[in-house]
C-alpha cells in the first residue's frame, strides 16, 4: 500500500528535499506505531530497511524504549536454560 500525505508548503523548510521529508515520515510512523505497541521491533526494522541492531540504535537515537518487560526477560530466560539444558 502506498500512502500519500498532504502537507501545506508553509509547514515545509524549502531546503529540505523531498526524499529527506518522506524518509522523515516514514521514520515518524514508525516510531509512534512501536511506541504504540502497534508494530514489533523486527516490523520496524523491515519498514526502514534496517537489521535489528541498526534499529536498536535507530530507536536508542529518537528516545524511544525498548518494548521489552519483566515478563520478556523471563521468557528468554527459560527459553535459554531450555536450550542448555538440551546441548548437554
């Protein structure tokens, strides 16, 4: 799906190019949509074109925290005790 956007010329630096301000947009939506809980790390990531540890950083560089509970961790945990526990 394409989406286009219409914002007045008055909003818009002239300076800016017109790549520069859809990239900008894009990047917005992604940040609010992850903020949200309404798209995932990897989701983000394949949106902006970026691995995983680029958009760790991405969002490292916008303020933006990781979504990542108490209860993710205890779920990678077990998750890697599981692991250990069948390479033994």
């Amino acid at each position: 799906m394409e989406v286009t956007v219409l914002i007045p010329d008055r909003f818009i630096p002239t300076s800016i190019p017109d790549e520069e301000i859809s990239r900008d947009m894009l990047e917005a939506y992604a940040i609010e949509n992850y903020r949200q809980l309404k798209m995932s790390l990897g989701q983000l990531s394949e949106l902006l074109d970026l691995s995983i540890d680029q958009a760790n950083s991405f969002l490292k560089r916008h303020n933006v925290p990781l979504n990542y509970s108490a209860e993710d961790l205890e779920d990678d945990r077990r998750a890697v005790e599981k692991f250990l526990n069948l390479n033994k």
